[in-house]
C-alpha cells in the first residue's frame, strides 16, 4: 500500500503521461468531455432525488431477511422520506439551475470579451 504522497505523485506522473499521448496539456488549453447542454442536462436529472425499493437489498449470508426488514423500514418511514427526498430535490433543482444559469452568463461574458477582442 502506498502514503498519500506517493499515490498523489503517481497519479501526477500518470495524468501527464497521458496528457503527452494525448498532445494536451493543462496551460490554458480548452478540453471538454461533452457540450454544456449535456452537462446541464445531467446535472438537472442528477438533482432529483428518486428512491427505488427494489435498490434496497443486502448482500450479507443471510441478506433475505435483512432486506425485508430494510424494507419493511423503508415502508414505515416513507412519508418522513418522501419528504425529506422532496425537500432535498427542491435544493438540488435550485443549484443546479442557477449553476447552469452561470455557465450561461459565463458563456455569453467570454462571447462578448472574444468579439471587443477582436
């Protein structure tokens, strides 16, 4: 097993490896894994909080039992969790629409500085 430092140089050591095979490099250079409409569109699905029953499940020697009693919890509780879900969903659903409200802004700013520049 590695210290922290030697994992965090190895990694180091590895992501400029990889950006030498790529031909890229981190001064300044523009790189995007996807469009910001994808990545607004994630965050958006990802701030709504969904919980399915049939994800509750134990994986232990004697996993049958625990799950029904997970369950059965689950059941009892639900309207404690459906509102606490909904509650955190509506936080979630605000940050991400003013993060993409941001990117936006970010966007047309950058536009305009490219545009007086040139």
């Amino acid at each position: 097993m590695k210290d922290p430092e030697e994992a965090l140089a190895a990694a180091r050591a590895a992501a400029a490896a990889r950006a030498d095979a790529d031909g890229a490099s981190d001064a300044g250079e523009d790189w995007r894994l996807d469009s910001s409409v994808d990545r607004g569109r994630r965050l958006s699905n990802w701030a709504i909080i969904k919980p399915e029953l049939i994800e509750v499940g134990s994986t232990r020697r004697f996993g049958r039992p625990i799950t029904w009693i997970k369950r059965a919890l689950i059941r009892l509780l639900s309207q404690y969790l459906n509102q606490m879900g909904a509650q955190e969903s509506r936080f979630n659903a605000d940050v991400a629409a003013h993060v993409i409200s941001l990117e936006e802004r970010v966007r047309k700013l950058e536009d305009e500085l490219k545009r007086r520049s040139s």
